[in-house]
C-alpha cells in the first residue's frame, strides 16, 4: 500500500469521500442523516473546507460500508474509481 504523506491526507480524504459516496448512491443529505451529521458538513468534508474527527471517519466508513483506511489512503483512491464498462 502506498504511503499518504500529511500533506496529501485531506486531499486524498476527500476524493475518497465524494467517490465512495456517489458509488454508494448517496446524496450529501443521506450520507449526512447516516452519520447523524449536517449536509453542510458533508459538503466542507468533500470540498476540503473542513475535516472530520476520527471518530466521524470511523462512521462514515461504516455508512459506506467501507473501512476506514479505503477513505485515507491512496489504494481507497485506487478501489473506489468507477468501474469501466
């Protein structure tokens, strides 16, 4: 697995959020009543404006159905592009 350095982490967070999301069918409202968060927040997390605590990134993954470092890492970024038809 390759390494995220600090400085790529909200980056690669938020890539892997939107994708993971949009592959789940979910709206930023849904996703956001999964985790008992805002859409507001939803929408600063994909959009790098803010970031989650862990606690927030363990439950989203779990709303995604996904572990954790699918959401953190660049092999999640790998996993969640769309599937060629």
């Amino acid at each position: 697995m390759e390494t995220v350095k600090p400085n790529e982490l909200p980056e690669v967070f938020c890539k892997n959020l939107k994708a993971a999301r949009m592959r789940a069918g979910l709206s930023q409202r849904a996703l956001a009543g999964l985790i008992g968060s805002s859409p507001n927040s939803v929408v600063e997390w994909e959009n790098g404006k803010a970031s989650p605590s862990l606690t927030t990134v363990v439950r989203l993954a779990e709303a995604l159905k996904l572990s954790p470092e699918m959401l953190l890492t660049n092999f999640g970024s790998e996993m969640l592009q769309p599937i060629s038809a």
